[in-house]
C-alpha cells in the first residue's frame, strides 16, 4: 500500500507540479510539458505530483499550559 506525504485528496496545483518551475521575476509557473506560463493555483490534466515542491501548512500556534509540581507528581510505590 502506498502512503502519500500529505494525505490522497491533494488538490493539483503548478506550484507543486513535477513539471512546473517558477519563474523568479515575475512569480509565474513555467510549464515544461504545456510550454506556457500558469498562475500558481492553476492546474491542467498533465499535473504530476511532486512532494518535494510542497511547502506543508504551518501548525497552529497553541500556548503551552503551565503545570503545577502537584499536578505532574508521579506517584511512585
């Protein structure tokens, strides 16, 4: 069974096409299969995968809980 870095529902993009390289200067997608220029949130049916292009979501920043000693004390016998 194959497992997929980012679950299997993955919504096809150029910006993390296979085949997508961007262009530094102005921000677009050059497409080495379609030889034209996407945006990145657009996508065709030559979209290849490629998780190495894949920039994950950052996690929520969650404030840590401050314990005190008694609440964390392990009782030992």
């Amino acid at each position: 069974m194959k497992k997929y870095l980012f679950g299997t529902d993955i919504t096809p993009s150029c910006s993390y096409c296979a085949h997508g390289t961007l262009n530094e200067e102005t921000g677009m997608i050059d497409c080495s299969r379609r030889k034209k220029t996407f945006s990145p949130n657009d996508s065709c049916n030559k979209f290849l995968y490629s998780p190495i292009k894949r920039i994950p979501k950052k996690n929520l920043n969650i404030q840590s809980i401050n314990f005190s000693d008694p609440d964390v004390k392990i009782d030992e016998e």
